[in-house]
C-alpha cells in the first residue's frame, strides 16, 4: 500500500518541483532510487512513470533492450528479491547509485542512468557476487561514509581521479601514486584488498594465480558529486575481458577510500542487446 502510494505521488511532486532547466540533481536521484526498488517491488509504475517509451539505451549484456526487455528482466526476478542502496549522486545527465542486492544469491553492483528530457534514457551497470567474508581490513564491500559534501568540490575531485588514472594506471607511472592517493589512510573495501596498500602490492587471493593478468586498458566515464568519484574502465581481469567500477572518496585533494566491483564481459555471441557493456 505504501508503495503504491509512493509510486503514484513521487511523479507529481517531481514535475511540481522540476525547474526550466530540467530535473534537478535531487530528483534524478530519487528517481534512480525509485527505478532499482521497483527490481523488489515488481511495481512497474516507476518503470513506466520515468524511463523514455521511445528511447532507452541497455548496457546489461544479459538484458534486451529498450523498456520491453526491463519489463521482461522484471518478470524474471525471483519474488525475494532485495534491493539496499547505500550511494547515491548526480553528475550532469547521470544518476550512480551503488547497491546490494539479493536475486539469485547476494550481489553489490553499481547502477548509471541518463537523463533526457526528464526521461531515462540510458543505463549502464555492473554486478558481482558479494563476497563471502571481510577482506585483510575487516571491511566489507559496501561499508564506510555514504554522505555526498563538499560539493564545491566536486570538479577539482574529480581531476584528482582522472589524473590517477592517466598517470598512474594507464601510463603506469606508479612512482607517482601519492600525488593522488592518501598513502596512510587509505580505506580499501575490494574483497581482497587491505588498507593502504596499491592493488600492485597485493601477493594473496586471485592475484597471487600463476599467470595472472590485471589491465586497465581504457577509461570510459568519469562521473562524480562531491567526495564521491566513480570511474568505469574496461580491461583484463585474470586474463579475460572485464568491466571496472571503481568509486572513491575525495578527503583534502586525496583519494581516501575505494570501492569496486568487476565484471566479466561476455563473448559477444551471448549478448542480448547490442550496444556493449560502455
């Protein structure tokens, strides 16, 4: 009943508040809330009420595209499903929410929508299995601040994450890393992570494989709010073809925390939609 109810006002309200200009920040992001409880709620008003009835891009290899393929993902999902989303920011046409999840076993993921006209237009994502225990750190995948400040700054963050990645990840200029990241109170949260260590110091887990091969090869979006800074990569992950999420947090022009979630890409014979994972 409650969710009906929020479902049918959530809309009003928004288009009463909408200005000139389009959504506000504010409101992409509630909007992009309401879209991933609806995965729980089965409840296809929000689907309906906010994502384009022409236009809407799929990113999920295992998802057909456009509104007919979410409304078939629905159908799909088992009646247990659960949705936690713990971040949530905006950055210009984009809504990025991060989130566990339980279908199919329990998962954290990331979530990216693009507005148009007021309208979703696009959505990228990328999933993993939760992990069964605390990395070296005792911190979980999700765990840690989740409040949006100093937006003020968010630019300036997110130019502390591009040039990480330019310097240090793509030209491999590993020397420089403290120009961009806290290098004693850095917070890692990958599962096999520990803080204050690069991901280039790690001799345990999946790493440590004979063989191994860890490459980011290109950055697609750098996308932010604030102290929160997202990056989507692609690359190769223990040698295969694989998505990258990282999210950081911005504290005093360093990187002081990390998230992530990796996905493999699929061999393009079992894509559902043909738009790729970018």
């Amino acid at each position: 009943m409650i969710t009906h109810l929020i479902s049918s006002v959530l809309p009003v309200l928004l288009a009463g508040f909408a200005s000139a200009e389009g959504l506000t920040p504010k409101q992409k992001i509630e909007i992009a809330r309401q879209l991933l409880k609806s995965l729980e709620t089965k409840d296809p008003k929000p689907p309906s009420s906010y994502i384009s009835s022409s236009k809407y891009i799929q990113h999920n290899l295992q998802v057909a595209d456009g509104p007919a393929g979410l409304k078939q993902l629905l159908s799909r999902l088992p009646n247990n499903t659960r949705v936690n989303t713990l971040r949530l920011f905006a950055d210009g046409d984009y809504a990025i929410a991060q989130s566990e999840y339980d279908f199919f076993g329990p998962k954290v993921g990331f979530d990216v929508f693009r507005f148009e006209d007021e309208k979703v237009v696009e959505h990228w994502d990328n999933l993993e299995e939760k992990c069964s225990h605390l990395n070296l750190s005792g911190r979980s995948q999700l765990d840690g601040p989740t409040e949006v400040v100093d937006l003020d700054k968010t630019e300036s963050n997110k130019n502390v994450v591009k040039g990480y990645f330019d310097t240090v990840i793509l030209q491999g200029q590993r020397d420089k890393v403290s120009q961009y990241r806290s290098m004693d109170n850095f917070r890692q949260h990958s599962c096999d992570g520990e803080d204050n260590k690069s991901g280039f110091q790690l001799n345990t887990g999946p790493y440590a494989k004979p063989g191994f091969v860890f490459k980011i090869g290109k950055v697609h979006k750098v996308l932010g709010q604030g102290n929160f800074v997202l990056v989507m990569s692609e690359g190769l992950f223990d040698a295969k073809p694989s998505a990258f999420y990282d999210l950081y947090r911005i504290e005093d022009n360093r990187m002081v925390e990390h998230w992530d979630v990796i996905e493999a890409i699929p061999p393009k014979e079992q894509w559902k939609n043909s738009n790729g994972k970018f």
